[in-house]
C-alpha cells in the first residue's frame, strides 16, 4: 500500500489545499475485498465519517470489488488480474476508484469474451446497489482489454 499527498485542483468556489492518495493492489480474488474494506473503513475514519458512513462506503466497496473480481474472473480467468484501489482522501469526502488489471502476460492482448444475459443483470443489481450507498458513481468498462473502472465519491453528512 503506498501513500502520499498531492496536492489537488481548486474547485470554482472551494479551493481544496491538498489531498492524501493512497494505493492498494490486491489479487482479484473474493477472500481479499477484506483487505480494501479495512482500509476504505480506516480512510473514512481519517475524513470524519460516521459509523454508519462507513458501514455504507464498506457496502459499496464490497460490491465494487466482487463486480471487478467477477469481470477479472470472466475476462483472464479465476485468480489472474489484479484489483487496484485509489483513495483520496479530502476535506469532507472520499474518492474510491477501483479497477481491474489485466495479468502483465495479457496486457497487450485484446480479451473479451462472451457474456451471457445474466451477467449483466448481475452487473445492473450490483450498480444500482452501490449508487444506494455513495453520493456519486462512474463506471466504465475498456472494450479492449476488459478491465473494468468504476469510481465512488462519498461525501461528509452532518
């Protein structure tokens, strides 16, 4: 896990002095969504949040992750790839992207196979879950290569 501190682009009406970055990869496996919910659960705690704010952002993370480990999975085979989690912490918010990342023997390949209809639905029920529990959510998947990137934004309620 690395971390650092960039600082981040003002915003039109807030200037923001700085942000802490924090970078975890972890095998794109199930047993280890533990490892980023820990640390998404600790960020949270660095950004002010609530219990219950982070019981949300641990749901989100858990479902992004078993989304990225199931493409991994479906596009380099059980346990290939890796997940890459960054964090940002900032002033009364988080930012949570998570990818998926080819193995370094497929990275120049293009791999894409097949999904059957119920795979999407899956995809579907697990986004519109995580939009449930985090104030902004993008996800994109690259065409070429498979991997997928979604990024969450949780912001600070009082």
């Amino acid at each position: 896990m690395k971390e650092s501190r960039r600082p981040a682009g003002a915003t039109s009406s807030h200037p923001v002095a700085g942000a802490y970055i924090t970078e975890l990869k972890i095998p794109a496996i199930p047993e280890y969504i533990l490892v980023a919910k820990r640390t998404a659960a600790s960020l949270g705690l660095v950004v002010g949040f609530s219990l219950h704010e982070i019981d949300d952002l641990n749901i989100a993370i858990t479902q992004a992750c078993e989304n990225a480990c199931h493409t991994a999975t479906e596009q380099w085979g059980n346990g290939n790839g890796q997940l890459k989690l960054l964090f940002k912490g900032q002033p009364r918010r988080l930012e949570v992207e998570v990818r998926s990342i080819p193995p370094r023997d497929l990275e120049q390949q293009t791999v894409r196979r097949a999904r059957r209809q119920t795979e999407y639905d899956y995809d579907t029920i697990g986004l519109n879950m995580i939009r449930l529990f985090v104030d902004e959510l993008r996800y994109q998947v690259d065409n070429q290569t498979g991997s997928m990137r979604m990024r969450m934004v949780k912001y600070l309620i009082e």
